[in-house]
C-alpha cells in the first residue's frame, strides 16, 4: 500500500487570510491537495478583516469541490477553528445571536460556511502561523498574492 492509499482524507486544504490594515486591504489564499495532485486559489478584497479573509478561504476551498469529500481543513486561524468547533452550533440555536444576544460578526460568511460544510466530513487542524509549516507558508503567500492582484 502506498502512502497516498494510507491517507484517509479525498482533499486536504491549507487555508490562509492576510490584511494590510485591519480594516484594510485583504487577501486569501488555498492550498487543495488531492493525492498528487494540488491546485492553488486566491483572491481579495479592497477593503475587509483579517477574520473575513481567513474564513473566505475556507469558503472558496470548500466551494472548489465538486462533490461531497472527506477533508482536512488545516487553518491558523482559531476565530474560525474555534467558530466551526464551539460556537456555530450555539449560534444557530439562538437566531444567529452570541450568548450575549449581540448579532454574530460575519454572520453572512458563517451562514455560507456553515452551508458548505453540512456536504462534506470535514477534519479540522490547527497550525501555528509563520512557524515554518510548507503549506501553511504558501497559503499566507498566496494570500497576500490576492493583496497584491488588487491594485492590477
């Protein structure tokens, strides 16, 4: 058995949000792996969060697949790791609203992800950023390629 059989995941993706101010200027970056295969995706917007970016690349990577995968989603980012794992499922019992009634920030991107991830099984890990991790490092470059394209 190769090692590439060993591997329970259909799709990795290592998913990065950058900002140049915050708000400011923001790009996100994905790195999608599929066996030997890999694909890179990136974009960005004028004027955003870093939170937005970081959650917009796990939108786009999920929105990439073209069925219902078993993926592991790798993130630095613990606004959405934490989101997706603890406060998500509070959220929807209460109408969107955080344990202090106050609306959900980025309620519209939680509403996508939350969509998104009800088609796939979905393995969630964290990274430290800018710790030296390959494919955490090229998601961050990629995000801020998105940064960069805007002014082309």
């Amino acid at each position: 058995m190769s090692s590439a059989d060993s591997n329970p995941f259909d799709v990795e993706l290592f998913t990065d949000g950058a900002c140049r101010g915050n708000p400011g200027p923001g790009g996100w970056g994905v790195l999608m792996r599929a066996g030997s295969h890999s694909k890179e995706l990136c974009g960005g917007e004028p004027e955003t969060t870093n939170n937005r970016m970081e959650m917009t690349a796990v939108i786009e990577g999920l929105r990439a697949l073209q069925r219902p995968c078993t993926v592991r989603v790798t993130s630095d980012s613990t606004y959405v790791l934490k989101g997706v794992q603890e406060w998500l499922p509070n959220w929807k019992k209460r109408g969107w609203k955080t344990a202090s009634k106050q609306p959900v920030k980025n309620v519209d991107l939680w509403q996508q992800l939350d969509q998104l991830i009800a088609g796939h099984t979905i393995d969630w890990q964290w990274v430290k950023g800018h710790s030296g991790h390959p494919e955490n490092e090229l998601a961050d470059q990629l995000a801020n390629r998105g940064i960069d394209e805007l002014g082309s």
